[in-house]
C-alpha cells in the first residue's frame, strides 16, 4: 500500500505544484526549453511514445523543445546525464546499483512495467528454462551487455549458478550473425527484437524461462539527475507530462508512429522495415501493460521488494527516498488545490506583469538590434526617403555606410537634396523619375530598382540595388528600405563575359587557323602554277616593253598574294614570318603605285619620306599589310567624299623610326577608340574587325609600338615607332639564270597536283636537266623501286592523298639512300621538318617558288655552286633552323 506523504511533505509538493502552474501559466511568454533525451537502443518502437510526444506537439505545448538521440556504440545513457551532457534518459534495472553505489540518478517513470531483456534459443534446441543451459559449453553462450542485469543474476542465484562466471563475456554486435550461423546457441535480446528479426530470417526462436518469483522486475524507465529534480522539479514535472501523454497516443496509433520513424528517425545504425516496427508494437504493448498499471508508476513497495531481491543475491542495489517521482495522494491534491486558489489571483498578476515586463524589453532589445544592424552596415545602407506629392524626394535618415558606398556623408545629402540624384548615371535617371512619379501618385508595391552611380573617390561605377518599402507619411510617402552595393558582383560577372568573349575569339582563331593552313597548301600550288608559267613567258615578251611592263606587274601581284597567304598562316600561330633588313622607305613607295589605282574616288595618297633612312627589321609581307589596312582605313574615313591620305617616314631618334599615316575624315569618338585593336570589332557594315588587331600584332611582334590620335570629325592619325637595324641591308642581285652543262642529270619530279608538277618539270627542262614526274606518293615508291639509279634529285611535295612526301623522304634514309632530294611544300613552315632538314642533301622550298629559287637549290644540294643564304628566303630561313 503507498505511504500517506507527511503534511511537511505535502507542503512541499503542494509548493512543487504552485511552481508547475505558474510555470505552465508562463509558458507562453517564456521562451522555450531545450532538452536532450538519449535512448538506450537505435531508434525503433521502443521508444515509440517519446517521438508521438514530440510528432504531436506535446512537448512543445510544455514550453519544451527536445532532441531526442539514439544510442551511439560505445556510450552509456545514465552516465551521459550523470555528467551532465543530457538531460534525460532511458535507463533499465541498472538504476538499482546505481543507487547503491552513491549515484545521483532520479527516476522519473517506468514504462516497461516487465522487463524487455531475454535469453533467445532456436525453437528446434532442447533449452526451455535457464537451468537447461548449465552445462552448455562456455564458448557457445554469451551475457547481456550489462553484466549485473537484475533480472538474470538473481535468477542464476536461484538454481545455485555463480552468475559472475556463468558467461564468458557480455555480448557483441557481432554475436547476431554467430547465432544465426550456429556458432551461438543463446543470445540475449529484447523481446521485440531479435525475436522478430530472426523470425524474419527464417530463424523460429523460442524465450528461455526464468525461476518464477513473486516480484516481476521491471524494464526501461526514464531518468534524471537528482540535482535536476531539485533545482528545477517544475521541467522535470513537464517533461513527465509531455512524456506520458505521447505514450498514451503512441499506443493507440501504431502505424501513424511506425511511419514517423521509417520517414523522419531512420537508425543509423540498424535497419527498419514497417512490418518489424507493427510487430514491434504489439509485443510491447504486452509489457506495459496498461490494464494493470497506470503508463509511467512507480510502486515504492514494488522498488524496496526488486532491491531486496537484487542484495540477496550478491548485487548492490538500494531505493532512497527522495529519488523517484511520486504522484500525490488525494490529500495533498486537495491541499494543492487550496493553495492553487489562494495564489491564483497572485499568479495572474504575475504572469500579466511578466508579460509586460518582456515585451518592453523585447521592444528595447528590437530597437537596439535595429540601429546596430544600421550603424555597423556593411555592404549596404539602410535609408529613409520621403516622396512628397509633387515628386520632391528628401534623404531623412540613413546608416554611416552611405559615405563609402556613394561618396558622401549622410549630412550633405540631407542639406543637399538634389546631390545624389546628381551623381546617378543620365540613362538610369529618367527611370527613377518614372519611379518616383508612380510613388508619389500612391503606388503601395514593394520598390526594386536598380542602378548605376558615380562615386567621387573613384573613377569606376558603382552598382546599386534599391530595396524599400512604401508606406504612407505625413505630407507623402515615407520609403523604408537598404541599398545594396552590387559592384564586386557586377564586376565579377563583366570579368565571367569577358574570359568567355575570350574564349569565344580563341575558339574562331582556332578555327580559322585550321581553315588557312587547310587551303594554303592548294591556294599556292595555284599561284606557283601562275608565276612558273609569267617566268616561261618572260623570254618570249623581250621585245615587247609593254607585255614585258605588265607580264612584270603580274609576278608582283603573285609575289603579293603569297605573301598573304604566309601572313595569314602566321597570323593564325600556322606560318613563319621572314625577318629582314628593310627599306620602308622604297617599300611605301612601291606599294603607293600598287594602291593608286584602288583608292576612292576624288581620295589621294601624299608621300613625305625623309631620303636616307636606316633599314627596320620587318617582314615586307607584313609591312604591306599593316601600310595597307591604314591607308584603306584613312581613305574610307572620307565617306565617298574628296581627301588625301598622308603617309610621313622620318627618323624619331638614333634608333627609332615614325611611320605616320594621317587623314582628315570623319575620326572617331573614345567609345570607338577604347576598342580600336580588339579583334572582330568594326564600325563597318561590310568589315570583318581583323584589320587593326592584326595591325597591332605585327607591330608589337616587331618591338613597335601603335599610337591613335582622333576626335570626331577632326580626323585621325596613326603613329608607329619602330627600331632601326643595326647595319644597312646587303643588295642582293639576282643572277641570271643558266643553264647546267650536265644534260645526263635526270630528276624525278612528285606532285599531286597536275599544274605544278607540269610547270616544276618545264621549269627544269629550261635549266637543262632530264625530268620524269609521279602523279603521287604511290607513284614515286613504284618508280623508285624499278629505276633509282636513273634519279640524280628528287623534287618532292610535302603533301599528297595517297603516301605523303615526308614519308618517302624518311623511308629512303632510313634505308641508308643518299638521293637529294627538294622537299616543296605550301605550308611556310616547311611541314615541321626541323628534323630532316639537319641532313645536307635535303632541302627545302616553299611554294610558289621561282627558276632562279628552284636553280639554286639544286646547284647546292649536286655540288655545283655554294650555298648562301641569299639563294632562296624560304629555304635560307628553315635550314639555318634546323642547323641550329
């Protein structure tokens, strides 16, 4: 029978009481309570009412916020909250010799009312009760996790069993497979659940009986620490509460609980199918046993006869007083009740003053957060602008961040309203005054505008964004807001556009690289085929001056476009660029005849070079195109009306020399000239935008430097400084060709294509040699395989469909053939031959080539004459490469 409490006692309780209601009474206006509970297992049914508390809200109803833990391998529950790093926990019979031991634990309510943990056997072994397992041997039998487990001991005492020695050890993790192996004939578990895991295993289990006694004892409980009982009995009493209520839910709603575990508390450390959790349900629902006990009693009686039972066999095991929850008997609730009365009005008043008292602080404690969020602004500026109904906007209130965002001190622009309108950018203004006109007609909606600004400590912008909220004030609108400063982020995205702009250019390079090394090969076998047949031509036009002036005028157009197409490859990183000591002045002179004829109507091209001019080191190729692209460019600034275009050469100083090209024309605004030399930029409708970037390349590959001097309608004028050569360049003559004396020497002339092989051939048969040609690779191998020793030389083409020349080429020396042979290629860098060139009796030639290129060639490769590098510029320029 419960023990009537003293009426010390109850005033104590009836105190505890009042603090609960008062509390419950305040719990709206408190804060809420966090609190840890650790379970003594994964997360699975056995803790199913804790999760229906916090799933329904009961907790949160007792001002509580709990997190609830699942065992992690390795810890103990009750000396986590003993040490103070949980609140609550579950806890077993272990609390009996916890309280022996001197231990500070509280407890706080059973919910298992019989005790959970079992000794599990197949149902096909011979084991019933516990005596039936004695003389099992020790390596087939494993102990509970806890040692001195209540329960068992006293059990194992009982049929005259040492329960210190009767396992072996305690269980492992591990020890589930062995059972279901066979290694293990008894395994101890909780009822529900290695029982139903092993049912669904295939594995049908029966539950050893113990020695029947009168006291049952008890399974899991929750508890607290002593300490926390006494100082705070109020949280303690709501969390009980809360606790309870959840299990009552949680047995009456076993599917909606097994549900919430499978989605929001999956086990990180077992499995979970809902089957298992249903089963689960129902096995516990037999151990708490709610028709005989109340969910959570704990009977004193009951306690003391499980603690005598527990010393009586060996085990320490006590039940202090004080240390476990009791509900009040039917007189202390009515002495509750009194006092609850009596101290009703008195609680109300309290709580209204707490209430009071915490929303003034919380509206201090507000205001407070509010000007620190404005006075350490970072980033951006908090503002109020007023909108009066005539458009007038004034600057009211605004936090110190809008002098290094804008520029300027809250106080100038306050006394100054027109100043920081002033600073924002013309094309952003007109939007802005849309926006204050729709404010001040009544417009309610949220504000969001973005816009540019001119800050007077820097020359960049600034990008704002405008947040605000408007609301109606006195005499107008009041506009709420911050002002985000978005110039990092603006800048970032303009640097993300221009590394893909970049990219982009590189990727069209690339592609036009790999189209001009595509054609150049073809495009110079064409010309070589014009300028080979204008040079067979040539003796046949002696007496005619003006056959022979124009027959003139087409080698140079041939010599003009090859030059191209090597300053094309070499633009595009696919060619090579022939350096030379170079007369600028007789270059420009030369290309003002060729450009006279080509200039707009009513435009003309005035030359003023100062005689005697030091030589530069440039490539004439290159040279005409950069002379080129800026007479054009002046020429076409006229816009079809009448100019002249002046192209100046002067000495700058002792080593430097300024080209100048100048005109009159429409010129060009900064916008224009801040992008002059990007590549595929143009103000033309028909232009491509290479012109000028190419410009700029050859110039700076050259050590130069390009300035632009424009202003629109003034006209513009380009300046080049380039650096002299340090000696003056050697004359060469070139020698008229004759004939070699050997007419026996026969050479094998292979090409793909049918008008430079006929031409290459013709061109040798002048020059007095045998020739005999192959249409291709497959030719050459043929011929060469029947009739080598008839070949004196080889002209070879670097590139056909069938078997490429290199091929052949290196297929001869590496059979130890010494034949000399003229490697022809349209590609100016001579195919990537650094290698094979390094061999005295292999030479190169680009195409097109002339008789003389092609005549000294041969006489250095069969010893008739010796090699100089003035002989032939394409080849002079790779093998002193491939020597090097």
């Amino acid at each position: 029978m419960p023990r009537l409490m003293t009426p010390g006692a109850a005033w104590s309780t009836c105190a505890m009481v009042l603090a609960a209601v008062l509390t419950a009474a305040t719990s709206e206006a408190a804060e809420s309570r966090h609190v840890t509970l650790r379970l003594s297992y994964f997360h699975q049914f056995q803790f199913a009412g804790y999760y229906a508390a916090d799933l329904r809200g009961f907790y949160r109803d007792e001002g509580l916020e709990v997190e609830i833990e699942e065992l992690a391998p390795g810890t103990t529950p009750t000396d986590d909250v003993l040490a103070g790093k949980a609140e609550f926990a579950v806890s077993n019979n272990r609390i009996f010799s916890d309280w022996a031991a001197g231990r500070d634990a509280f407890l706080v309510a059973i919910i298992y009312q019989n005790n959970q943990r079992v000794l599990i056997v197949r149902s096909d072994s011979p084991y019933r009760t516990l005596e039936d397992i004695v003389a099992v041997p020790k390596s087939h039998l494993v102990g509970p996790t806890f040692a001195q487990e209540g329960d068992l001991w006293t059990s194992l005492k009982a049929i005259g069993q040492d329960p210190a020695t009767f396992f072996p050890r305690g269980k492992l993790p591990e020890d589930y497979d062995r059972f279901v192996s066979g290694d293990l004939w008894v395994l101890p578990g909780h009822v529900a659940n290695e029982p139903l895991r092993l049912r669904r295993a295939g594995i049908p289990t029966r539950i050893l009986s113990c020695s029947p006694r009168k006291t049952i004892f008890p399974g899991d409980g929750l508890m607290c620490r002593g300490q926390l009982w006494r100082d705070d009995p109020a949280l303690v009493e709501r969390f009980r509460r809360a606790s309870m209520k959840g299990w009552q839910y949680a047995l009456s709603h076993h599917a909606e609980i097994a549900d919430h575990i499978l989605t929001a508390r999956p086990s990180r450390w077992q499995a979970q199918t809902r089957d298992h959790l249903l089963e689960e349900a129902g096995v516990l629902q037999e151990l708490i046993d709610t028709d005989r006990f109340p969910i959570g009693e704990i009977n004193p009686e009951r306690m003391r006869n499980v603690a005598a039972m527990m010393t009586a066999a060996g085990l320490p095991a006590a039940v202090p007083d004080g240390h476990f929850y009791q509900v009040p008997d039917d007189r202390s609730r009515r002495l509750v009740y009194l006092g609850g009365t009596l101290v009703a009005v008195g609680a109300a008043l309290l709580v209204l003053i707490s209430i009071l008292r915490r929303q003034q602080r919380s509206l201090v404690e507000s205001r407070d957060h509010y000007h620190r969020l404005v006075d350490l602004a970072e980033g951006y500026c908090a503002f109020r602008l007023h909108v009066s109904p005539t458009g007038v906007v004034t600057l009211q209130q605004a936090s110190p961040s809008i002098e290094p965002i804008v520029g300027h001190p809250f106080e100038r622009y306050r006394n100054e309203p027109g100043k920081l309108f002033e600073q924002i950018e013309p094309e952003d203004r007109s939007a802005l005054m849309q926006l204050w006109a729709v404010i001040a007609g009544g417009a309610h909606q949220p504000v969001r505008y973005r816009f540019r600004l001119r800050h007077p400590g820097h020359q960049r912008l600034r990008h704002l964004m405008l947040h605000a909220v408007p609301t109606d004030g006195v005499d107008g609108i009041d506009l709420d807001g911050i002002c985000l400063d978005l110039t990092a982020e603006s800048e970032a995205e303009q640097q993300s556009r221009d590394l893909s702009h970049q990219l982009q250019l590189a990727q069209r390079n690339e592609s036009l690289g790999l189209l001009a090394s595509g054609i150049a090969h073809d495009f110079n076998n064409i010309l070589g085929a014009i300028r080979g047949n204008a040079e067979l031509l040539t003796p046949l036009v002696e007496s005619d001056e003006p056959g022979k002036r124009r027959l003139s005028r087409l080698l140079q157009g041939v010599d003009r476009a090859a030059g191209l197409v090597r300053q094309i490859l070499a633009y595009t990183g696919r060619g090579s660029i022939e350096t030379k000591p170079l007369d600028l002045g007789e270059e420009t002179r030369q290309l003002e005849d060729l450009l006279r004829h080509t200039m707009p109507k009513g435009v003309s091209i005035q030359l003023d070079i100062t005689p005697g001019l030091p030589p530069v080191d440039f490539d004439p190729a290159q040279f005409q195109q950069v002379l080129v692209n800026l007479i054009m460019n002046a020429a076409e600034s006229y816009l079809g009306l009448s100019g002249d275009v002046r192209v100046s050469l002067a000495l700058l100083d002792d080593t430097h020399v300024r080209l100048q090209v100048a005109d009159h024309g429409c010129g060009m605004d900064a916008a224009v000239r801040a992008h002059l030399f990007e590549p595929y930029f143009t103000t033309k409708a028909t232009g491509h935008g290479l012109g000028l970037a190419a410009v700029q390349g050859i110039v700076t590959q050259a050590d130069g430097t390009i300035v632009c001097d424009s202003e629109p309608d003034e006209g513009t004028c380009f300046t080049i400084t380039l650096p002299c050569h340090d000696r003056a360049p050697q004359q060469i003559t070139q020698e008229r060709t004759t004939s070699v004396q050997f007419t026996t020497k026969r050479i094998l002339v292979v090409d793909d294509d049918e008008l430079m092989r006929e031409l290459t051939s013709e061109m040798l048969v002048a020059l007095g040699y045998v020739c005999e040609t192959a249409s291709g690779g497959l030719a050459c191998q043929s011929l060469l395989a029947e009739r080598r020793k008839e070949f004196t030389a080889m002209i070879l083409d670097c590139r056909m469909p069938d078997v490429d020349g290199v091929s052949i080429l290196r297929q001869l020396r590496a059979a130890g053939d010494r034949l000399p042979i003229v490697l022809v290629s349209g590609m100016t860098k001579g195919d990537n031959l650094a290698d094979e060139l390094r061999d005295v009796r292999t030479r190169f030639m680009a195409k097109p080539f002339t008789k003389a290129n092609l005549q000294n060639v041969l006489d250095t490769l069969l010893h008739t004459k010796k090699s100089t590098p003035g002989d032939d510029s394409s080849y002079a320029l790779i093998a002193t490469k491939g020597k090097e």
